[in-house]
C-alpha cells in the first residue's frame, strides 16, 4: 500500500508522454553533469564508479551540486515504476549513479518493478544492510517476489525480522511456482461477517486512511474465516446501510485455490471481468486475494517469454548486459540449432554422389527444406494457441489431421507447381521439375503431420507445446526435405 | 452492464474446473442427442442443417426432447463468456447446432466474446433481422466493436434504431482503429460536481441498481464537463460524508487521449495498477473512460497477435475452419518465405561450378546459413523489445551496435570453431574446417548488425519491426550465409 500513501507529492501529468520524458529529462541532467564533472576531472568517464562516488565529493563544484539537487527533486518526484523504467533505459554506469541518487526508502518498490535482468544489477551494487533495508519496506508477497535474487544472508535477515504472521505468510508465498495463483496472492483482503448491517461495514471501513489498492469486493466469512459470498462495494454503496450483510452479499464468481496455475485464474479474470479474486484452501478457508494488476503483469511477462522463448532467449535480457551475459543467454539455443543443423548436414552428405552428378540438386535443395519448415511453424502456432485454450479434445484430433493435411497438399501443389515450372525453365529439364513437386508437396505433408504430432506429444508428457515445437519442427522439415528431395531425386533422375 | 443483472441466476462453482467441464458436458449432451436422432434418421449427420432443424421438429421423439431440454437449460446457466469458449471449442456443424439453441437475447454478449473467425461463422448463419435484434441489446460501444464483421444494412438498421446520444457515441467509437484508446472507451463514466457533500453523492449512487462494472472511481468535473479531479470511490467510502467533493478529490493518475495508442494505454494501466481511468478530448473536456478488463483483453490479443505474425498467420484461424479459410490464411507468408528461398538458391546456383568440385560445400552450407538465422532472429527479438518499450534511444544504438557485433564474433568463433574441427575430421582437410570457421563468424556478425538495423530501420519508416523482422533477417542471413560460405570456398579451397 506504500504507493498510496505517497500518491500527493507525486507528479500526475498526462500518461503519454510523461515517463519518455522523464527519460530524457533525467538523461539530459545526467550529461550536464558529467560535462561539467568531465571539465573538473577529465578521465571520469573511463574511472570506476566507486571511485567516482568518492572523489566526486572532493571535486564537486557549485554547478554540479546544483544539478545534482535538480537530478534528486525530480527522481523523488517520479512513480517508482517510472524510475524503473529510467534504470532499464540506462546503460550501467548511468544507471547504478541514478540508483545511488534514489532515496534508500524507495529502493524496494522500485526493485519489485525492474525486470529481473536489471534487477540482478542493481542488486549486486547494494550491502547487505541496504538490501535488508529495502526488503523491510515491502510487504510479505512483494518479498517473495524478490526472494530469488536477494543473496541467502539477507533473507535470512530479513526473515528473523518479520513480525510472526508475516513471516508466514512470506514462507507461504514463497512455497509457490511462478506460474501458480499463490504466487500472485496478497493478503490484503478485507473481511466481513454476515451477521452485521451494512452501516457496522461503513463504519468498521472508515477506520482505515485508504483501502488496499484494487479493493472493489469485501469477503464475507464465518467465525473459522471460511468463505461464505463476497459484498462488491459497489453494492455497498448502493445499498440501504441497515440492510444485512447476509442479505445483499453475493456467490463469488470464482474461487481460485493456491496450486492452481495463474494462467487459468488470467483467463478467469479476462472472461468475467474481475477487478479481485478470493484465493480458499481445500476446506474453503480464505487465505488471500489476486488483484487484476498482477494477472496484467502476469500475462503481459507470459505474453513476452513466449516470444522470447521462440526466438531461443533463455530468458529477459537486459538490452545493457555484458557481453558474457548475453553470451549465457544465448548460446543453448545456438547449440540446439547447430546439432540439428549437423544432422541434416549428414543426411545431404549421404547423397554427394548425386549431388556430384547434377549440381542442379544442391542449389534447389533449401527451397523444399525452407517451405517446410515455414508451414509446420503455422500449423504448430495454430495448434498449441487451441491447445493453450484446452479447445482440441480428442475427438477432433482426427479431424484436425485430416484437414491440416489436406491444406499442405494443396499448398504443396500450389507452390510446388511454381517451384518446378521454375526448374524446369531453369535447368532445361522436365524431369527434375517434376521431382521438385513430388518433394516440395511430400514434405509439406510431412510438416502437416509432424505439426500436429509434436505439440500433441509434448502435452501427453505435460511439456510446454509453446517452447520445444518450434525446434523440433525445423529440424524434421530439413532433415527430412533433403531426405525426400534427394533421395526422389536419385531414384528418378540419377542412374 | 447485462451481465451484472444476471448475475444471480448463473451458476458460480471454482473457475478451474467450470469452463472445460461445462464442454465436456455439452458435447456429451450432443453427442447423446444425435445418437438418438441418428437412429431414427440415419442420414442426419450428413444432411445440410437448415434441413435438418426442419424434419427435426417432425421425427423428434420423446427422448430427443428431453436432450434437448436438458441442453438448453444446461446453456441458459452459463455466462456468455462459456457460451463462447464451448462454440469455438466445437466443429463447425455442433458449432451451429448448439448457436441455434442459445437465447436470442444473449446473441449479442456472446457475439462479443468469440474470436474473430468463430463469430464470422455465427453471423453468416444468422438474417439481417436477427442480428439487428441481437445488436440492439449492446451498448454503443459494444455495437462498434461488431461493426466490422456485421453487414452495411444491419448497421444501417441498427443505427437508424439508436436514440440520438448513443448514435454519437456509435459514431465516435467507430472512427477509431483498434490500437487507439477510443477503440476501447466506454461510456459508462459517472460524473459529480466538486461543490456538493460526499453525502448528495452517495445519495446519488443509491438511485442506480447496480453501478457500471469496473468502476473504482468517479469524475469530478465542472459545468462544462471539464475534468477537475477524479474521487476514487474507496476515498468515498472512508471520508466522512459531510465532506466536500472538492476536498478529497484527487488530480487523475492518467488522462488519456481518443488518439493515443492503445498499447501506451496499457503500459499505463501496467505501471500504475490503474482499474480505469479517464478519457478526454484536447480541452480537457471528459468523454469517457477506458476500464482494466478492456486493456486485459488488449494486451492478450496483442500478444497472440505477435504470435501469428511470427509464424506468418495472417490472423487468428478457427481450428476448424474450412481448408480454404486455412489456405488463405497462410499462402501470403510461404510466397513471400519461396521468394526469399529462391534468391538463397540462385545465390547457391552462382557458385554450381565450386560445389561439382568439392562436393562438401553442399552438405556444409545450410549449417552456415542456419545458425546465422537464428543468431539474428534472437538479436531482432531482444532489439524489438527493447525498442517497443522506448527504451533504445539513438545515442545508445552505437553501444549496441558494438555489444552484438561482439556476442556475434564470439559465438563465431566458439561454434565456427566446433564446426570446423568437425567438418576437417569428416572430410579431412584442414583449409576446409578453417573456411567453416571463417564462414560462420562472419555470417554471425552480418546477422548481428541486421539484427540491430532492420528493426531500427523499420522503425524510422514507421512500420512494426515485429512483423517483417524475422523475414527479412532469415532472407539476409540464408543468402548472405551461401554466399560468404561458397566465395570464401572458392576463393581458398577451388583453384
């Protein structure tokens, strides 16, 4: 709740431009700074930050004391998501100065908004002391989310500092995937009996400054905290105050349990336009509540692994990280590729005496591996989208089958009709047209197949269809287009 | 705000389970149903559904009644949302059967929810004046979000039916295209004054039923519906009611534009754990506002979107579409993939001459090719993350520029060098292993610095580098593979 409570000393300009320009603002501060700082001490840029901390103090003329202060108003002046983004913006010597300029209270609001990658940095430039600072300014659910980049020591500390209740609840938290609903949780949900007016509601509500951000229900439970309905308060409001509880309070929409995955409480939240969600244990206990801004982090973060995880990044890089860093994050993938790569390699090289015999074959050769392995990718995202949405059962897998498989070979008559009229023309040989049809359309229907089969594999052993499939796909499309071109090729034209 | 009406009537057990045992359940009742059916009529299954519903009322026996019943109760329980899912989950013939069965006057909410394909299949079963009936349960700018998929004489009809305020409404909301804010504002905005009692408000809020979903707070404005502030109805509820408006408002987190992006919107909702916020005109006149349930589903069709792209999906495909649906969903992308394949093979055809003397080229090249593919498709991925969030500006693209070209140099020299020691043990010949080596570092760096021009330059022309990216990357680096890899070839090796 600590982002209310601020809410007045900050700035609340238009939505569109203002964090671009905090940017640039902060950006411009920052180099008339160090111009100026560069005049007193030329080789500041090349010196280690530590360093520069230290002398910066010795060397610091008027001018760059004032815009310093400049740089410091208008940091705390700033949302801490907006400051986040700043901190992303920035390459790292920048960054870890502006980090160094932002006041110590508002380090772990701004720590739960960067992205892990940046994350890691700004927290390998902090003490222990400090981390266990921030830390304590969070509440339970929000440490969780930073425990798996704070160092053990610290959240040691932090642990044997939390009031009992709280410590808890961290342990609760933390128990979680992140892909689950307890992983989400918070425990700021507000509780009500129903045995009261609406009027002891008012009241018992009034004693707070502010409600917990996103508070649009309250929970209405017994004496043992099992739920019972949920009072929106926009019933509350409309409602007679001497009316009970009992009798305006509603089913809940959904419940949501702990070990659930967070991916079918997201759908749940898009479907019924929820704003919250009771989380209950098995004996229908209320331990939480999600608020739909972490399920728009939640699919907004998901959205982006998908199409990160496509392209082979392990995971979020930091558009700043090192070199190494990079390296790390890429290089699985790269070898992934380079195995199956081999592979089809060695399938063309099964073939060399062919090829030696009509060069015509090596150069046409990536054409049909190519259309193959483009149209098995459609097909795979087609299916593990439905898949995603649990709408292909069993029953229409056959259907499903019958007609991707179809499709291919109409593309592949299309297409592969273009391709070997182009041949044909080019090699002056009708026959190798021919083989260029019979090919392009066998291993369309091979990507067909293989398209559906993959993501329906991966799921029977519960893989991620999203993650593996594109991979494995290219690698039979290429493999396997060689294989069918070449080998045709041999057996017709090569005698 | 239909649904909040029936809130009551329909069934609420765990969000988990429901949506996916409620298909279950209907295609079992179907699957009963036609079985019945099927028995006293065998050739229904192939009989054209108009048919089919006409002899149905004649042959339906006492069991079949009872089915459909016991289906139409079981449809009648579950929210709109579910109906969707079910349709969309079912081939095109139960699709249609069971569209049929739901109520007519919840046509319209569940129009709103299917996909874009699905409901292009529901409207061509529906006449002119079902779809006007359907519309006309909607609000304004539920009916813009229909207009597209909906004929002009539906549309006119509908429109001529509309009281003059919602026809305005009608009109703005259409004018926007769907990534501007007012393609998602709705008009459900309540406004107060600032110079009355917390109490007259409250007073005011208790002649609704029901207040708009999603709504968390209210809109101060003054006689010409300028935006003073806005009065968050948790602040409400906590204030003292003798309290002035004007005292507890608050100025707005954002004000958004009709204009703006809707994807900056939804960063705004992101950052600032925004439920709604305002929408006004350049005189900062209120004209609406724009609530979290809208950006949810914005940002989860957006991301999908990303998906299909990617893989060269024109648009989100029902999995059940008829072949020629599919087929012109996906022909555009493999033309344009066989005209870059076919570049790649010419480029292959110019160095025929090499590869007839030292066949190993063939089997090697597309290794070469491959991985530079890949390398820079991951460089484009992180590139145009980082440029979709603004935070590449162009005083820090040289430090990338050096960054990846550097990754690029390294992993050439690692799996170049991987690749050569193979390809010198496998053909034996060393001068062979130190061209791979060669080939692969430089075709990684050219991907490396595609990688970071083609999106910027995307960019400056003001395309989406997330579309065309990956194409153009796969063509340069297929081609450029086959040529640096075959010229160094022959330059070294063929003599």
């Amino acid at each position: 709740m600590s982002e209310t409570v601020e809410a007045k000393e900050i700035e609340r300009p238009e939505a569109r431009e203002r964090v671009q320009d905090a940017l640039a603002e902060v950006s411009a501060l920052l180099r008339k700074h160090r111009l100026v700082e560069g005049l007193v001490h030329e080789q500041l840029e090349h010196a280690p930050l530590g360093d520069h901390m230290g002398r910066g103090e010795l060397i610091e003329s008027l001018v760059t004391k004032q815009n310093r202060a400049q740089l410091t108003r208008k940091l705390d002046r700033l949302h801490p998501a907006d400051i986040a983004y700043i901190l992303e913006a920035l390459p790292l010597d920048e960054r870890l100065y502006i980090w160094d300029m932002v006041r110590a209270g508002r380090d772990g609001e701004i720590l739960l908004e960067v992205s892990d990658a940046v994350r890691e940095s700004l927290i390998s430039s902090m003490d222990t002391e400090e981390l266990v600072a921030a830390a304590e300014t969070l509440d339970a659910e929000e440490i969780a989310d930073l425990a798996p980049d704070l160092p053990q020591e610290v959240m040691d500390d932090v642990f044997s500092g939390l009031p009992l209740e709280e410590r808890e609840q961290l342990r609760a938290a933390m128990s979680f995937e992140d892909d689950m609903v307890g992983a989400l949780m918070d425990f700021e949900d507000l509780q009500v009996r129903p045995d009261v007016t609406l009027e002891v509601v008012l009241r018992y509500l009034r004693r707070f400054d502010e409600l917990p951000s996103q508070t649009d229900q309250l929970f209405v439970v017994d004496r043992d905290e099992k739920l019972l309905g949920i009072l929106p308060v926009n019933r509350l409001i409309v409602s007679e105050p001497d009316t009970l509880v009992a009798s305006v309070m509603q089913p809940p929409v959904v419940k949501l349990m702990q070990h659930e995955k967070a991916g079918d409480a997201a759908s749940a939240f898009e479907r019924y336009d929820l704003v919250s969600a009771p989380v209950v244990d098995t004996n229908d206990k209320l331990v939480g509540r999600v608020t739909v801004d972490e399920i728009l982090d939640f699919v907004r973060e998901r959205g982006e692994e998908e199409m990160l995880a496509q392209a082979g990044l392990r995971e979020e890089e930091d558009v700043f990280a090192s070199v190494w860093k990079s390296f790390q994050n890429r290089w699985s993938w790269l070898a992934i590729n380079l195995v199956t790569a081999f592979i089809a390699s060695r399938v063309i090289g099964a073939f060399e005496g062919s090829i030696a015999k009509l060069v015509a074959l090596a150069a046409l050769m990536p054409i049909v591996a190519g259309i193959g392995g483009n149209s098995g990718n459609q097909t795979i995202t087609m299916i593990v989208r439905a898949v995603a949405l649990g709408q292909v059962t069993r029953e229409h897998a056959r259907k499903l089958f019958r007609k991707e498989i179809i499709v291919a070979a109409i593309n592949g008559v299309v297409w592969g009709g273009v391709m070997g009229v182009v041949a044909t023309l080019l090699y002056k040989d009708v026959m190798l047209g021919l083989v260029m049809v019979l090919a392009m359309t066998l291993n369309l229907m091979l990507a067909a197949l293989m398209g559906v089969l993959i993501p329906m594999t991966l799921l029977r052993f519960e893989r991620d269809p999203a993650v593996g499939s594109s991979v494995l796909i290219t690698a039979v499309t290429d493999s396997g287009g060689f294989f069918i071109f070449l080998g045709l090729a041999t057996l017709i034209l090569i005698r």
